[in-house]
C-alpha cells in the first residue's frame, strides 16, 4: 500500500476493536439503571421568573419606546423560551415561556409577535444569536426561516424581541436574558444545602403580558 504503510493498517485494527465491545457495554446497563427522564421544563426559570426579568427590564425598554431612533416602531414585544425544553425534548409551542408586548397592540401596523416569535424559534433550534446566524453561519438556515435578527442564546436561555431596530432588539432581548440568568442564579443559591431539586408541588403560570 502507499502512502500509509503500517499506520493505516494499525488504524484499522484499532477501528475494528471497537464494535466488538460495545455490545457488552450496551447490554450490561438493564432499563432499571437508567436515570428517571427529566421533569418538566427548567427548575429555576418558570413563567414567573420570566415575568419578573422583563418587569426588571422594562424601564429601559419604555424608555428606548420614547426614541425612533431606538424603537422606531412604538412598540416592542418579547419572547422568552424555556432554557429546560431544548428542540430535542419539546416542540416550539411548548418550549415558549412568556411572551409580552409593550405598546397598544390594538395600534400595530406589523405582527411584531410572530417577528418576535420567528427569531426566537431561529435562537431556539440554532443555538446562537439571530445575527451570528445571519451574518456567519446563513448555511445552517433552511427553507422557511426568518432573515431577521434581534434574538439571543445566552449559555441556553433564549429570548426574541422585535419592533426596534434590530441591534435594539438584540440588546433588549440581551438585558432581559440577563435578568433572567440572574434569577435563577440567586434561587440556586438559596437551594445551596440541597443535594436533589424535588419537583415544586405547584407551578403557577403567570399570564402572558
């Protein structure tokens, strides 16, 4: 052979090796072994928590809606996702956590909900911001998405926001994300002496804004 002499045939015995022990590895574990699925979405973002970040955000937002320069829309609305329902455990419907609009909706001239909605379902599926996406990786969109930005992923906390212009968009929907990741990191800190998350014995759902 050229080029690869002894090296490529080591390669291939090395390749070979390995089918003929994973099946003792697979069969070993019985289905009694394996963990419990995952309850429900994530533990420490709920609706509320969701609520209370854009409540958190919400001054910056009214005021930037005061500026056409920032919001030339007058209106803005927010979707956030729940960082405990990936694309590979939840459909889009039941991955969205909270959704608020700023503004009277009664006065829009678009449907900044379902801009909101497209780019955070883009940051859902992708992984990343609506504008890496766009400007970086435009091979990873498919047939049927959105070509807009203003959305983030921030270590898996999702969150669209649309009316301002799109650099806004991307900032309002990063402050609320921060909010959030905040949220959650001051209510692990008061689980400190736990070991186990025990499933809460209820979850009330904060109406959508």
């Amino acid at each position: 052979m050229r080029g690869g002499g002894n090296g490529a045939c080591c390669g291939t015995e090395r390749l070979l090796s390995v089918p003929a022990e994973r099946p003792a590895m697979m069969t070993s574990q019985s289905p009694d072994d394996l963990p419990p699925p995952r309850l429900g979405g994530s533990h420490y973002v709920t609706r509320e928590t969701a609520r209370r970040a854009v409540d958190m955000a919400a001054p910056m937002i009214e005021a930037g809606m005061r500026n056409q320069r920032i919001v030339g829309s007058g209106f803005l609305y927010v979707v956030v996702m729940d960082p405990g329902r990936p694309p590979t455990e939840a459909s889009f419907e039941e991955a969205v956590l909270y959704e608020h609009a700023f503004g009277d909706r009664q006065q829009w001239d678009a449907d900044y909900a379902a801009f909101a909605r497209a780019k955070a379902r883009l940051s859902w599926l992708a992984g990343m911001d609506t504008h890496r996406m766009q400007s970086m990786s435009p091979h990873l969109l498919h047939s049927g998405d959105t070509l807009l930005w203003g959305s983030v992923w921030l270590d898996g906390i999702v969150v669209g926001a649309n009316g301002a212009f799109p650099w806004y968009d991307e900032v309002y929907a990063g402050v609320v994300a921060l909010c959030l990741r905040a949220l959650a990191k001051e209510a692990r800190e008061l689980d400190s002496g736990r070991t186990v998350l025990e499933p809460p014995l209820s979850n009330p759902q904060a109406p959508a804004g």
